[in-house]
C-alpha cells in the first residue's frame, strides 16, 4: 500500500516533496505556523485560570491572615510566620509571572508584548520558582536546628533567619539574572568562554 503525502488531505497543511529527487532543504516543508487545536487551547485556558485563581486567592489569603494577626492582635511575628509570609510572596509570584503570561500567551495565541517584556517576562518565569524553593529550603534547615538541636537553637537570633530568607531572594535574583544573559549569549553568538 503507497501513501501520496504530498496530496492536500494532509492536516496542518504540511506538503512533503512528491519525489525523493527533489531537494530536501528546510524550505521545501512548508509548515503552517497558524493552526492550533482549538478544543485543547479551552481546555489549557480552563486549566490555567483556575490555577491562577487559587494561587492568587489562596496566597491573598494567608496574606491576610499574617497582616491581621500583625495589626490587630499586636502580635510579632515568630520565625514560622516570617517564612509563611516571604513563602507567599514567592507563590504570589509565580502566579503573576509564570501562570499569568502563560494565560495571556494562550488567550491571545502570539505573545503581544515587545521585547522588553519578554525580558522581563523570561527573568521572572524562573525567579518565583528559584525564591519558591529556596525559602522552602531555608525553612526547612531553621526546622532542622530547632527539633535536632533544641538548646542551641535558642541561641540562634531571629536575624539569622531573616539573613537566610533575604539570601534566597538574592540568589534567586542571580540564579534569574544567570539563566537570562546564558540564553542572551546563545542566542547573539557572543559565547565567549563556555558557561560551566
């Protein structure tokens, strides 16, 4: 049985050479860059708004919570709080700069923005997940002192953890800015020296 791929029937309008004779370069498939599976862009749309709109109520929420608990009870914030609090931004943040770009650019099916939003967009798609993991880490490690090592984690001031959470915002920031001018460099050609 032989198959005529370069008959029109073919979706996505793809026309493939009729003979093996003809060349083989890149321009000779054409590929229709306009076409998109409708059905599947509803359902990725549906997906997205509700991951947005949990992230960015759920997050509002404990805000509230923190911002309540601080103003109205006179309370100081413990070291738990203080993580919960900077943890919620870092979520906050990847809600508004990795899911909602991500809704924008499946609604509207090309990115609209210009190149320095798309800038701006690329350094903060992995800044809110670095921050994300990086404050779990931090938290994670003031857990372990303070149930491992009981007695001399009394002694360990609470300007140790603010230091700790403001370090990973910081290494977040480069380990962004990092990815952000490796890609620059890949793609003008002006490698230089080999990124290790």
């Amino acid at each position: 049985m032989s198959y005529d791929l370069s008959s029109s029937s073919l979706p996505l309008s793809l026309s493939l050479p009729s003979s093996p004779s003809s060349s083989s370069s890149p321009s000779s498939l054409e590929v229709s860059d306009d076409l998109r599976d409708e059905y599947l862009a509803r359902w990725e749309i549906a997906v997205l708004t509700s991951i947005f709109l949990i992230t960015i109520i759920g997050n509002g929420l404990v805000l509230f919570a923190l911002y309540a608990r601080r103003c109205y009870q006179r309370r100081k914030f413990t070291r738990m709080y203080f993580f919960i609090l900077h943890l919620s931004i870092a979520d906050l943040l990847t809600g508004l700069l990795d899911v909602l770009p991500q809704l924008a650019w499946d609604i509207t099916f090309r990115f609209q923005g210009g190149a320095v939003l798309c800038k701006l967009i690329k350094f903060g798609q992995p800044f809110g997940l670095y921050l994300s993991s990086y404050i779990l880490t931090v938290t994670a490690m003031d857990r372990y002192y303070a149930i491992c090592h009981p007695f001399s984690y009394c002694a360990v001031t609470s300007r140790r953890s603010k230091m700790m959470v403001y370090g990973a915002w910081v290494l977040a920031a480069i380990l962004s800015s990092y990815s952000r001018i490796k890609r620059y460099r890949r793609a003008s050609g002006n490698a230089g020296p080999p990124f290790t």
